[in-house]
C-alpha cells in the first residue's frame, strides 16, 4: 500500500543504506514499516511477513562474517531465492541490522 507523506503522523527518520552511498526514509506508525527510498515520491508499507523473511535471512547468515550479511546483494533474488520482495529487502535489512526496528 502506498502512503502519501502528508499522511504519516509519525515521525520520519533517515537511514544510510548497506552500501553507505545514499539514504532512505522510514517511519513506523501504527506498528506498521513505512519505507521511500530512491525517486519515489510516497511511501510503502512493508509487509510484516517480509520483516520476519529478511530477519530469517539475517539469522542465516550469522556465522559468517559480520561484514559479509552487510552486503545487499545477499538480499535479492539473485542470491537469495526465496526473497519475498527485491526492492525493499535490503532496507528491512539495513534497518534491522543497526537495529532499527
């Protein structure tokens, strides 16, 4: 669901992505993800199942390399097959990794 960003009555905060070469935005209201990154103009509400994939994703990827579960590309369909959704996996995954959300 998209949401206008007049109509988010929480507060807005600003992460640097994995990367460290830009930012997005989110906001949590109503215990509900709100995410806008790159050119979108509205924000979008994540779903809570693909919170709960990304933070499987993240507890699969422990015994690794602390640096390695940093990279985004262990975040899309390309590497990781059962991603639920390739364009906001690896912000849930940014913001779950500096403990965000």
């Amino acid at each position: 669901m998209k949401i206008k960003r007049e109509n988010i009555i929480a507060m807005i905060n600003k992460q640097t992505t994995l990367g460290g070469r830009s930012e997005f935005e989110y906001a949590i209201q109503n215990g509900k993800l709100l995410l806008r990154f790159g050119k979108m103009i509205n924000f979008l509400e994540v779903k809570e199942d693909w919170i709960i994939n990304v933070k499987d994703r993240i507890e699969e990827l422990k015994d690794k390399n602390p640096k390695f579960k940093t990279q985004t590309s262990l975040y899309n369909k390309k590497i990781w097959h059962d991603c639920p959704n390739n364009r906001t996996c690896p912000y849930v995954a940014c913001l779950i990794i500096n403990q965000k959300i």
